[in-house]
C-alpha cells in the first residue's frame, strides 16, 4: 500500500500536468533485486490501471550512460579504502583518502565535497537549503564491489527526459547530492515534489522488512480507493467504479499543493 500511494500520486500529479507517466525499475543492485520482483512490481501496477506511458526503463540496462558519468567527474574523484568500522562513528565522511587519486583494488570512489550549498524548491515542501560539506562530506558515487551508486545512477536517469519527480520523503535526503552531481554533469534537473510516506501508527514505514502486507491485486478499486484516501483525497468510495473510473476523478481532484503534511496511519482494515 505504501508503494501504491507513492504511484498514484505520482502519477495523478502528472497526468493533471498534462505530461506523460515513466515507470523506471531501479534494479542495479542484483544481491538486493529479488528475482520476479520486477514482474510482481509491474503486474500490480497494471492491475490498478498504472501504465506507463512511455517505455519501461531498466538501471540495469544504463551501464553506459552511468560510466561516461563516472569519467566526466573523474577530476572531483578520489579513492577510498576506509571499511565500514573505520567509518564507524562518522555522520559525514572524515576525508581520510582525500590524497588517493589513483585507482586501486577494493576502492571506492567518492566525489570531493567542498562549500557546495544547495537550494531547490519542492513542490510540497516548499524552499529547501542543504550544506552538502556538513551533511554528507565527500559521497560515494561508485562503490567498492563496482556498482554505481543509488545516487549517481538517479541523478544521470532523473535528469535525461524527466521534468518533475514526485516521490515518498524517504527518499528526501537523496535529493540535494543528487541534483549536485547534475550541476557537476552539466544537466537540467527535474522538479521535486516529496510526498509523505504511508506509516503505521507507532511512525514506521510501511516496508518488506516491517512486515507490510502484499496487496491483493483482486481487490485493485478498493486498493486504489484506500490509497487516495490515505492522501487526503474526498473520496466516498464507489465500489461500482472500475479502476479507469477512480483514476480519472483522481486526476480531476488532485492538488498537490492540498497534500496533507502527514498520512493518517496505516491499518490493514481499511
Ligand atoms: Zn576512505
């Protein structure tokens, strides 16, 4: 249900823009990508009538156009050996290979963080100023076993063809480093718009991990229902209407701007 209230609002906000809705399966990391997520992920979207508008994108299939990234930004790179019990401790990077300019086995790569502000405007929560030096400090943009980061993979994708990102505030945080390494690289970033996130009472997330559970992609209307109720939408649900019907009336009364600043909690009842 959380990931379902985080798709409809992204693409009730863009359907009302006028624009067209991406799906994007953020698969570069295979020990974390379960197999047949990807195919239970687009079953239940189109089972709540979320298609995408355009073709599906895979992470996994933009190695490419990740490593012309990583040369681009070579110069600001540095190599870093530290483990993770080295780093223990740190809230932000203590720039302790900052002198390691060549590459070497086991490294990873970080970008040399210095007095980067960065301010941007998010469509819910207004105008937002980050110090990426007290932050972050240098972040890591390939890591040790090869992989590109979350971050750099984001940034390079978020930027190409998509003009507005409407997505849970669990990502918030990521936002500022990622539209740093599109200043880095030169690129137009999208509009930013953080939904809260859909939580249980006590305030955690709804997740795998947290026990969530799967939605039954038989009772799609009901779902898609609860979903725009959880985001404050005045919705009495008709049990009559089918899928098409709710996201029509959706799109018709969404207003992000009308977001309620927190998700009245989750339960599994509703
Ligand atoms: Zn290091």
């Amino acid at each position: 249900m959380g990931s379902l209230v985080a798709a409809v609002a992204s693409y009730c906000d863009i359907k009302q823009r006028g624009g067209r809705w991406q799906v994007r399966i953020d698969d570069l990391d295979p020990p974390r990508t379960a197999p047949n997520a990807c195919e239970s992920i687009l079953q239940t979207l189109n089972a709540h009538g979320l298609q995408s508008d355009l073709p599906i994108e895979y992470q996994s299939q933009h190695k490419g156009a990740y490593s012309r990234a990583l040369k681009k930004l070579a110069a600001r790179c540095f190599f870093c050996t530290c483990t993770r019990k080295q780093l223990a401790g740190f809230s932000v990077y203590p720039g302790t290979c900052r002198t390691n300019l060549a590459p070497s086995e086991n490294a990873s790569t970080r970008i040399l963080v210095g007095a980067n502000k960065i301010s941007f405007h998010d469509l819910v929560l207004g105008n937002q100023d980050h110090d990426l030096a007290k932050e972050f400090g240098d972040f890591t943009i390939q890591r040790k076993d090869g992989l590109t980061s979350y971050n750099l993979a984001t940034a390079v994708d978020d930027a190409s063809a998509i003009t507005h990102v409407i997505r849970g505030q669990d990502l918030y945080t990521t936002t500022s480093v990622q539209l740093h390494l599109m200043q880095l690289l030169g690129l137009t970033p999208p509009v930013y718009g953080h939904i809260p996130v859909l939580t249980y009472a006590d305030g955690k997330k709804l997740s795998k991990q947290n026990f969530a559970p799967a939605l039954n992609i038989t009772s799609a209307v009901e779902n898609l229902g609860n979903a725009l109720i959880y985001l404050g939408m005045p919705l009495t649900v008709n049990h009559n209407w089918t899928v098409q019907q709710l996201l029509e009336w959706a799109i018709n009364h969404w207003d992000i701007a009308k977001l309620p600043t927190k998700l009245r909690p989750f339960s599994a009842n509703a």
